[in-house]
C-alpha cells in the first residue's frame, strides 16, 4: 500500500508509522512525505530517507491554486492512500474527490464530538471526562467523514490541555498504526487514480 503522508508539526504519528513498518508490524510503503510548512515531521522523514515535498500556502495568491498545487505533489506519487497525519490544513473539495475514499485523516478527540482545530481544548472547556482520537476517511466537510477506528482517553483532574493532548497521542499513534495494517490487508485496486492534467 502506496502511502503520501501530510504532516504540518513534530510528526510523531508519522515516526510511529516509520517504525511500525521497519519492525515489520504494518505493510505499507511511505513513498512520500508532503508538509505545508518547514517542521519536524518533514525532518523525521529526510532522516527515514523518505521523499519529501512542502507546498506551502503562503506561496499562493489564491487558496485555490495552493489545492491544485498539492494535489498535483500528492498525486505525483499514485498513492494507494493519503494519510493526514496532524496536517492542519482545510484542504477543497475537489482535491477530496480526486482521492476519493482514500484520504484518512486523524484527529484528537471522539468524533462528532470537538471537530476542529482546537479539539483537545475545547474537549477541556466542555468539561468531558473522556475524549480520544478517531481515525477517519476525509470527506468535504472538515472531520465529518466515517469513522474507521476510534480510541478512548480518560481525562484527569489535573490536566492540562499539553498533558491530555500527549496522552491522547500516545493512545492515537498506536491506533493508527492499527489502522492503516487493517487497511493495507485490503488495498482497492479498482480504483485507479486520474492521469495528471
Ligand atoms: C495529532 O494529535 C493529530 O490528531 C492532530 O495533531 C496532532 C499531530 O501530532 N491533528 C489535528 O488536530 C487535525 N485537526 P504529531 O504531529 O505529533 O503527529
């Protein structure tokens, strides 16, 4: 299984994907690394020997055209899938439909519960006592797409938005990785991806 992975911070999901493959734990293949900005996440992935590509919003007048220019870096590589893997960006619908059924993303709390950027934060404020993160396929609508796995974290009187948030990465990496191994047991060939324009 062909996988691009998109990461915009300290990339610790994509380490933990680097490493369940070099244990031999998941069967995927990492053909790039794609980044909207300079970060550690791209910097795991050079030290992996892994492509690399940045297309960063800032380089374009219209976020229109920063779509485009991401989708062609990603398709550029025919993945079987595209992981977001704490990439912090909306990205449109039609780079959504150009990988249709094949973008996962994951976020940090039990969706539909706290969608957004600030889910750990906002998960607090509400006051929960249990969050998590969810594995998901990305539909249009930002963090609305089914759900492919999800784990639960139990929030504790003494925490702050950084320790939840590092307990729920700790809990996330493992389920992802879970993820994606289920999935690469099941790659769909069917689905070629478009010829470039
Ligand atoms: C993860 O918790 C991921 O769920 C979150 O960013 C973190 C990335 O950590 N993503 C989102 O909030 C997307 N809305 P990492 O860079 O160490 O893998």
């Amino acid at each position: 299984m062909r996988l691009v992975v998109m990461v915009s911070g300290s990339g610790t999901n994509l380490q933990a994907i680097i490493d369940a493959l070099h244990k031999g734990d998941v069967d995927v293949d990492i053909v790039a690394v794609g980044a909207d900005k300079p970060c550690v996440g791209l910097e795991r992935a050079e030290a992996a020997g892994i492509d690399t590509f940045l297309v960063p919003l800032a380089n374009y007048p219209e976020r229109e055209q920063w779509n485009r220019s991401l989708e062609r870096a990603i398709a550029n590589y025919n993945p079987d899938r595209v992981v977001f893997a704490g990439f912090m960006r909306i990205v449109d619908a039609q780079l959504v439909e150009r990988f249709a059924g094949r973008i996962i993303n994951t976020h940090p709390s039990l969706l539909p519960s706290f969608p957004g950027a600030h889910a750990v934060r906002d998960a607090m404020n509400f006051g929960v006592k249990v969050t998590g993160a969810t594995v998901h396929e990305v539909v249009a609508d930002v963090d609305a797409g089914p759900i492919l796995a999800q784990v639960a974290v139990p929030v504790q009187s003494e925490d702050t938005e950084e320790s939840l948030h590092e307990r729920i990465k700790s809990a996330e990496r493992g389920l992802l990785v879970n993820a994606l191994a289920a999935l690469s047991r099941e790659v769909n060939f069917d689905l070629p991806i478009e010829e470039q324009s």
